[in-house]
C-alpha cells in the first residue's frame, strides 16, 4: 500500500478513516498539503529495542510486513515517532524541543483506534489489525451483487472430417472422443492430448507408426512434441496438417471419424460488441 501511486494512496487512506461516515476528515488534503502522513507503526529502520520486541523472527517480520496496510496508520507527528519504541508512539512524548507528542492512545484518527488497546507491536498484534482492516474494507467495497448473466458464444460442434466444416474465423474451443469432452487452448494441445488418449488404447498400432519415421517419431527433434513414452509427434505445423496427422492415425487404429468432435466457436471482431 505505502507504494501505491499517490492518488491511488490518498484515496484508499481517506476512505479507511473516514469509513462511510458523514463526518470526516479531510485526510487527502492533509496528505496533499503535508500535515498528514503515513505513519509506519512498526519503522522502517528497526532500532535494537524494536528488535527485540518483535522476537527472533524480527527480519522476516520487517520485510514481510513492513509496508502492508495492518502496520500503517496516519499521524502528524510522522517525524517526531521516527523510529521510536512502540510504547513512546502509543503512550506520546515530549520531542527534544520540549513539544510534546500526540501517542497513537489519544489519536483523532479512526485509523489508530485499534491500536489504542495494544501494548505491544508484534507479528501476532499486526495480523489481528489486519483482519479488522479487510473487514473494514469489505464494508466500505462489498462483493457486487448481480443477476447478470453473460451470454454464451455460439458453438459449432462438428465431425472429424466433416467435408462442409469452415475453420476460418472459428478456433477450437473443446474436443470429444468417444465421448470423454476436454477443454483445449489451441489445436496443437488438442493434438497432444488426441494422441495420447488414443495411445491409451491403440499401444502396438500407435508403435509402429512411430517407427514409420512419418509424422510420428520415435526420437524428438525440433518441431516434435511428446505424447507418450518414447513417442512424438510433428505439432509445429498448420491446423490441416494437424487434420491429415489424425486421418492417418485414425485410419491405422481403425478409429471411426465420429469418435472425434470439435467444438468451434467464432472470432469475434474488435468492433463486435461484448
């Protein structure tokens, strides 16, 4: 959060202390013009008392916390707390000009009411604050609510082989063979995957392709892809090439055109609305 570009910080810091209350505080106002900033209850350079209280896992506490919202606040006194004991900066003290210092225990900012009850600053208080600012959050931000549902994109399932299937402008969306569908990203997963569910059951035929040295491999080079143990196939090509792989591999397992369906869905156009 103590990261965030600027704008982005002031806003989300105005609205977790004011919350949804009427009353505020002008909090972006103060941060724009310099009297508010962010405090980092626990600093940002860890002096030898902050390391003990924190406990022997004080380096892993510091580098995972540091920034995070549950070890932020907003003060005035940013300069004056430094990196002073988590007692000073709750109790308040009096700075090396005599002024004295406002401890979080006092603070106007609702931002620090969970800290008025601490007496301590450790991983166990940072995540129980924590929790109270996601809950916060979800309240000032909760879940939309909606009946909307979006509209599926038109899909064409069509046979293997199927002499009147147009490719252009469509990509594949899922498979089925012999009835088992699986979702795929592009034709050549779909390859894979073809490929080694038919190996499943067509081992020898599957083989001997493999040994023909012809599309199917027994050896991998550039432009093949394992399917299965000590088998490839050539994947790197066009979508009908693909197309011709599986003719022939179908035709030497004796697999029907029909146990193979794609699912095509259109490409829609930039300018089509969404």
């Amino acid at each position: 959060v103590y990261k965030m570009p600027i704008a982005y910080r002031h806003f989300i810091f105005e609205r977790m202390n004011n919350g949804l209350s009427k009353e505020f505080i002008d909090i972006v106002g103060g941060m724009k013009d310099g009297t508010i900033s962010i405090e980092h209850i626990m600093p940002q350079t860890l002096s030898t008392k902050w390391k003990a209280e924190l406990g022997p896992k004080y380096e892993n506490i510091h580098e995972k916390y540091l920034h995070t919202f549950a070890n932020l606040t907003l003060s005035a006194y940013n300069q004056s707390y430094s990196n002073a004991p988590f007692k000073n900066k709750w109790e308040g003290m009096v700075d090396k000009d005599g002024n004295q210092i406002v401890g979080f225990k006092d603070s106007v900012y609702s931002l620090s009411a969970d800290l008025k009850k601490c007496t301590q600053w450790t991983e166990t208080e940072i995540l129980e604050r924590q929790e109270k600012l996601i809950s916060r959050f979800k309240t000032i931000w909760p879940m939309l609510q909606t009946q909307f549902t979006p509209l599926e994109k038109p899909t064409d399932s069509v046979t293997f082989n199927d002499e009147d299937v147009e490719l252009t402008g469509r990509y594949l969306a899922a498979f089925t063979y012999n009835g088992e569908r699986r979702l795929v990203t592009s034709w050549k997963a779909m390859l894979l995957e073809l490929c080694g569910m038919v190996y499943e059951n067509h081992k020898t035929a599957v083989d001997y392709l493999c040994s023909k040295d012809s599309w199917f491999h027994t050896e991998e080079q550039k432009g093949r892809t394992s399917f299965a143990p000590g088998c490839y196939v050539f994947s790197d090509n066009s979508t009908q090439t693909k197309l011709t792989i599986i003719n022939v591999l179908f035709k030497e397992c004796s697999i029907p055109d029909e146990a193979l369906i794609f699912d095509l869905q259109l490409i829609q156009n930039s300018t089509d609305d969404e």
